[in-house]
C-alpha cells in the first residue's frame, strides 16, 4: 500500500521470515536496483517498522517496511534492462519445463538439482533461464514462490508485475493449495495427522538448515497422509505445508524420524536406502492448486522426475493410488508430535502415581512400627491436659 505522498509499505509474510532485505527487492521489487536500495538506506529513507535499514538487514514476519516513492528511483532515469544471452539448448531446457501455459502465469515442472534463484556460486539457476520466456510486452516471467535445489515438481511464475502481486498474496495468504509427495525412511505411526512444531535457524550452520525449537522457533505446520509402505523399511507419504518455512517439509520429516529419502542434510547416512534406490533426494511438488486473477482456479500436477519414478516401482507402490486420494484435510488431532506428548505425558503420570505408592506405602510401614522402627506408639488418651 502507499500513501498520499507516495511512500510505500509492505508487510513481511510468512515466506519472507529471514530474509537479506537487498533479497527481499529482489523478489518483490526486482525492478528496484541493489544500488539503490543502498542510496535509500544511506539517505535514511529506507526503513523497517520505523527504524533505518541496512540491505543486509534480515527481516522478519510481521515487519512494515517502508519504501520511498516509485519515481524517486525513475527520476534519475530509466534502468537499463539487462540483457542474458541464453543459448538455445537453455531456452530449449525452460521451455520444456512448461506444462501449462495461463493469461497471467506459466506452470513448470523444475528438474532437480536446479537452483531457483541465484546465489553464492550459484550462476545457473531458473531465475537466469526465465529470460528464455521473455514477451516482448510482459518482458520476463517473475517468480512468486521457490523450491529447493534438490525439490522437483510445479512451480508457477507470473507472466506480468500485477499477477505476481496477486499470486504472491495467494501464497502468503495461505489460500494456495501445494501438495508434495515423497519417500520417507520408516513408516509413520499415524496414517493422516499434522506436524506442529516450530522451527528456527539451527545456531552454527549459518543460516542453512532448520531445526526444531519450541520456545523460540517459528510456527511451522504440516499435513502428512500415509500413501502406502514397504514393510517397516519406507513409506510413501503426501505433504502439504500449511505454513512457508525454510525447509519445512525436511526438517519435520527428520523431526519426527522419518527422513525423507535421499536428504542427507536432514537425515544424514540413515536417510539413503538399499536395493537400488537412488541417492537423489525423494521430494517432489506433486500438485498446485491456486485462483488466478479473474476468479478462475488453476490446478496442475507436475511429473515426477525419473529417478523418483523408477524408486516407486522398485518398492512396489502404484502411481495412480497418490492421485486417487481427495485433497482433504487430515484430522490434527493425530499429529505425531501430539501423540509423543501424549505417551509421554501418561509415562510421567504413572511414574509420579508410583512413587506416591511407593510413598505411602513407606509412610504407612514407618506408622505401623513406631518413631524407631520399635512397637507401634500408643495413641494418648484423654483432651489436653488441665492446668492447676
């Protein structure tokens, strides 16, 4: 939203907890240059719930920041758009990515082992591909949401400036529908529940992996449903995340003792299994569904990745019985963490309801043979004594 003066503010969502603020422009503002960000928070125009920011200040949910006016930065002229030369084997590669094609967003199947966005050592990335699907009067298509590296699956990019806000609202809002599928070490003990446990930065790893911390993690909540097993030795399992942390899916599969296969990250050396089943990681977006400007509702599901597909039928486990599933909500009150509490909660109980007869039963052997240990003492008789 902006003022009569033409400041801007933005709420930081869910999706955005954590975040470089230079990073968050860059998703949200990518026509905002990094340079000037850094003017902006020079000049002190630039702030963070009233406070002046730093580009490399990291944000947090629920934070408003302020942006000065949108023509302050085109009043020092146009920025030059920049010009990525692909090579036609890369824009080959992206267009094959599309599986569905929208009046405001392109729907894609991201392969594995493909960054979304760009980073440290990381010059190919999608986001540097997407310029294989410039339009000459939409220029090029604008991320809204991300998957891991090593994630595969549907991955929606808005075609325009003003579907992106739209999209990006769907998915901060929670109003968009994200169904994975992955193969998990073990088998969970509840065949539908939710996984409601916070999560933070784990301390010492930079920023780079998530871990549970019940007192001052962030909320993070997942739906899983049981799919189908392999014995006790795996199980193939659906998940949608109901919140947008950093690695939600993998740290709470890991929380609860069921890596997902092939996450080293998480699981370590237990989260590989046997028998020829790949060492990539098994977590795939499986289906989206999410409204598009209009009213109009899209729903798509992407095709798993070959070495995912051929696991599946190394285990025994059926395509089709994943997708025959309704996207319905499983009953919270199974949650596997829910269920732990509760077994610990009844062992606490009965090891208190022991002592305390172990107690009384200590007490009542200590009355029946006196003070020391001697005859039982023989009760006075008689109201209290009378004074002369």
């Amino acid at each position: 939203m902006s003022n009569d003066d033409g400041v801007r503010q933005f709420v930081v969502d869910e999706e955005d907890d954590g975040i470089r603020l230079d990073r968050w422009f860059k998703r949200h503002q990518p026509d905002t240059s990094f340079n000037m960000v850094s003017r902006w928070a020079r000049t002190g125009q630039l702030r963070v719930d009233g406070a002046r920011a730093n580009p490399g200040d990291r944000l947090q949910e629920g934070q408003v920041i302020r942006v000065p006016p949108a023509d302050s930065a085109a009043a020092r002229g146009p920025k030059p758009q920049v010009k990525v030369d692909l090579s036609d084997d890369e824009i080959d590669f992206v267009k094959d990515m599309v599986i569905a094609k929208f009046p405001d967003a392109y729907l894609l199947n991201k392969p594995p082992g493909l960054a979304t966005q760009g980073g440290t050592k990381t010059n190919q990335h999608l986001d540097r591909l997407l310029h294989g699907l410039d339009e000459e009067d939409k220029g090029k298509p604008k991320l809204v949401h991300r998957l891991d590296k090593d994630t595969s699956g549907v991955l929606l990019v808005a075609r325009s400036a003003r579907a992106a806000g739209h999209f990006s609202k769907s998915f901060s809002g929670r109003t968009a529908r994200k169904v994975y599928w992955a193969l998990v070490i073990g088998v969970p003990e509840v065949k539908e529940g939710l996984i409601d446990l916070p999560l933070a930065k784990q301390p010492g790893t930079g920023g780079e992996k998530m871990h549970v911390d019940m007192e001052e993690g962030a909320p993070a909540r997942t739906r899983i449903r049981v799919i189908d097993r392999a014995g006790t030795r795996a199980a193939w399992v659906e998940l949608q995340p109901l919140t947008g942390r950093t690695h939600q899916l993998r740290a709470h599969m890991a929380a609860v003792g069921h890596p997902i296969v092939g996450d080293a990250k998480y699981g370590g050396a237990e989260s590989f299994l046997t028998g020829g089943i790949s060492r990539k990681m098994h977590l795939h977006a499986r289906r989206l569904r999410i409204d598009a400007p209009g009213g109009k509702t899209i729903d798509r599901k992407a095709e798993l990745p070959p070495h995912f597909a051929e696991s599946l039928v190394t285990l025994g486990f059926e395509e089709m019985d994943g997708d025959n599933l309704p996207l319905s909500s499983p009953d919270p009150a199974q949650s596997l963490e829910t269920k732990a509490k509760r077994k610990a909660a009844y062992a606490k109980a009965y090891r208190k309801s022991m002592k305390g007869e172990r107690r009384n039963r200590d007490r009542g052997a200590s009355d029946a043979k006196g003070p020391r240990g001697g005859k039982p003492s023989r009760p006075k008789r008689g109201g209290p004594k009378k004074t002369k």
